[in-house]
C-alpha cells in the first residue's frame, strides 16, 4: 500500500488532506503496510501519469484512488474487518455534508493565516511554483496575505463553532471515540501545527482539548510528526 503526499522540507508535511488519511490509516490498524512517497507541487509526475493531480492518493492492490474523502470510503469498504471510519451509514451522510461545508470555507480562511508559512517550508525547487499559484488563487503577494494573517484567526475561530457544540456532551464528534468526521477537522490543524507557530486556539477552548486529545491518539503518531509547537 502506497500513500503519495507532499513533500516539505525537514518532513514537516502539512497537507490536510493527507493528514485525514493519514489519522485514517491508523483508525484502521493499515498504517505500518503504508509506504508514504512525497510529491512535489512542480512535479506530479507520481501520480499523474494515473490521471491525479492532487494528493493524497492511495496505491492498494492495483487500485488507485484519489481525494480524501474517497479514499475514507475506499478503506471502510474494502476493510471491513477492520475499525470503522464512520460507524454507521448516518455518521457518513452526515461526514459527508461536514466535508462539503468545511473544505471551502475553512481552507479559505486558514488559508490566508498561514499561507506565507506554508511558502516557507516547502522544498527550495516548489517555491516558484507555490508563489505563483497562491498570489493568483489570492489576489495578492504572499507578503501582503502575511501582513494581514492575523486578523483572519478570530473569524477562523468563529468559523469552527459547529464543532465546539458537537463536543458538549463528547470526547469526539461523534461520540466517545474518534471517527472520520473529527480527522476532517483535525487535517486542518495539523495543516497549521506542521507549517506555522501560529496559535489557533486558547487553552480554555474546548476545541484546545479536543485537538490535545486526537494528538496523542495512536501513541501520540500526529504529536511525534515534525511540526512547532503548540502553547
């Protein structure tokens, strides 16, 4: 099995899309069958000559397949012996629609408080690529989104308030164990916590609590990756 991601420098790799597949493996006890191979933004070629120009893709048995959520999919189906990513047809639908709602608007937002950090932890030879594609995507220099980055935490913030009533009467979103649907929110934070020493949250948030807790999950496989830390 195969998981093709970007790459960083000082293996700081920060792709949220990855890291829910990532917090996925694990969830189903396939993570030490993963061999993980980086991809660079001005090089797809591992994965385009198969038709994909995103990652993460996953390799398995001759089987290719491509975004996050897909491939979520693909584990449960295939390895149904194994934990359940979504434990019900409901938690899916309903991971589904939280996947739908978050990417856009969340991406948009982090986005534009850690764009410039991202820049700095890519590989040397991606940089021109990155620059370019992101001052299109934002209108602006990655300077001039940096100037700006902080005053977009507190709307990030306010964005993520749907997931602090999930967890006022749970550990987790969907209960008291983690599911597919909290590694949708936590790829965001571990996108953040491996590219920028940036703070996100206060410690009397409960979501502070909640990303504490998915930290140290899998004896503590996200807390061990390279990344800054968080106070």
């Amino acid at each position: 099995m195969i998981l093709y991601e970007l790459d960083a420098i000082n293996e700081q790799y920060f792709s949220p899309y990855t890291w829910r597949i990532l917090m996925a493996l694990n969830h189903k006890e396939l993570y030490e069958k993963v061999e993980r191979i980086q991809v660079k933004f001005s090089d797809k070629s591992p994965i385009s000559h198969k038709g994909f120009n995103t990652v993460p893709v996953l390799e398995d048995n001759k089987n290719w397949v491509g975004e996050s959520l897909q491939i979520a999919k693909y584990l449960d189906e295939t390895y149904p012996d194994k934990p359940s990513l979504f434990s019900s047809k409901e938690n899916m639908h309903l991971t589904s629609l939280i996947n739908l709602y978050m990417d856009p608007k969340i991406l948009s937002i982090l986005a534009r408080i850690i764009v410039f950090d991202v820049y700095k932890v890519i590989q040397p030879d991606d940089k021109i690529y990155f620059r370019a594609t992101r001052e299109k995507m934002l209108n602006k220099t990655l300077e001039e989104v940096e100037q700006e980055s902080k005053k977009f935490i507190p709307i990030f913030q306010k964005e993520i308030n749907p997931f602090r009533k999930l967890l006022k009467n749970n550990d987790f979103f969907t209960g008291d164990k983690p599911t597919y649907c909290d590694y949708l929110l936590f790829g965001f934070f571990m996108w953040a916590r491996n590219s920028s020493k940036k703070q996100l949250l206060e410690k009397d948030d409960v979501l502070w609590h909640w990303r504490d807790r998915m930290l140290n999950l899998f004896d503590g496989f996200a807390r061990k990756s390279n990344g800054y830390k968080i106070v």
